[in-house]
C-alpha cells in the first residue's frame, strides 16, 4: 500500500499486488474541494479503465468530473461538512427507524 495526503485533507491510498494496482481509495476533503484532484482522478480512471465507486450510495459514477463533484455535494459527508448536528441527528433517527424494522 502507497499513502499519499493526510487523515485531515484529501489522501490517497493505492494498493498493489504483484506489481499490478488492485484497489484505489481517495477521499476528498469537502470542506475544501481540490478540483484539480478530482480531475486528476478521473483522468486516471480514464486512462487505466478503472470504475469510480461511490461507496456510500452503492454505485458506479460515470469518469466525468462534474458527476462526481455532483455526487460530493450530494453525499452525507457533504452534509456533515454543511451542518453536522442535523446530519447526526438524521442518522440516530435513521438508526433508531433501522432497529426498529429489524425487531418487527
């Protein structure tokens, strides 16, 4: 596994097998959106034909810039990042609508 950022800001996590790359991880600092990442990134996907997955809503995003700025702005992190008391006290009424489903 190669690091590259930090915990606190964007940060990228490659991981490799046997020379080849088998997984890609970026997270993006919201609070401060790097365009130029974000182009990097799917320039990269577009050259190496990798997906770009939206881990959180389960689904693949097209190479495009715009997509996944749209897709950021829309995410929890997003969210959290714009109003974080809201934000948890959505997921908790979440979670509570979850267990309560669960125990029916």
């Amino acid at each position: 596994m190669s690091l590259w950022g930090s915990a606190e800001a964007d940060g990228i996590q490659l991981w490799r097998e046997n020379h080849q790359i088998i997984d890609l991880v970026v997270r993006f600092d919201l609070r401060r959106p790097n365009i130029g990442l974000i182009r990097a990134l799917v320039e990269v996907a577009s050259t190496l034909d990798l997906a770009i997955l939206d881990y959180a809503q389960r689904r693949v995003l097209a190479r495009d810039p715009v997509v996944m700025l749209r897709a950021a702005a829309e995410s929890g992190a997003a969210h959290f990042v714009i109003d974080p008391l809201s934000f948890l006290e959505q997921l908790s009424a979440d979670n509570e609508s979850e267990t309560r489903a669960k125990i029916s």
